[in-house]
C-alpha cells in the first residue's frame, strides 16, 4: 500500500492537481486563518509560509516541458520508525 506526500499529483490524462496531506493542510489553514485575521500584522513565519503554500499550489501548473510526478511512499516506510522491516512488518502492512 502506498501514500501520497504533499505535493502534485497527476493521474492518467486528467489535469495536474494537488495534494495536501492532513498535517500540512492543518499548518496551511492555521496560517491562513492568522493572515486573514491580522492582515499585515501577521507574523513573518505566516508571511513565508502563505508564500510557500502558493508555490506548492502553482506547482501543478503545466506546460510542453513539465513532468508531473506523484510522490508515494511505501505505507511501513511512513509510520514505522527508521529500521529495517522485518517479513512480519512487511506484511502486517500489505
């Protein structure tokens, strides 16, 4: 089984789009809550990271030389700490 990590995704033909896991969507709405209700205001890790999320988010535009790819990960290699997986690890998760 795999996961998707954050970033652009594109499956078949359709259009590129992207993918948000849980934690990074929660960071990104936090952000952008503090931004709408501070304005200006807002802290400069706010600031970066709002300009970060619209560089993510423009990351799925496309063009005659650009490559989609999607970033999966083996679902052990994800929440099973940094070691090597024994046969029942393995298929515990499969």
């Amino acid at each position: 089984m795999e996961r998707p990590e954050t970033g652009a995704m594109k499956f078949g033909n359709d259009y590129a789009g992207v993918f948000l896991r849980g934690d990074t969507a929660l960071h990104a709405s936090h952000c952008i809550q503090e931004y709408l209700t501070h304005g200006s205001l807002a802290g400069p890790i706010t600031k970066a990271y709002i300009n970060q999320l619209a560089a993510l988010l423009g990351s799925c535009a496309e063009g005659p030389d650009t490559i989609i790819e999607n970033h999966l990960k083996e679902y052990p290699e994800c929440i099973l700490p940094k070691k090597e997986l024994s046969i029942a690890d393995i298929l515990k998760y499969n």
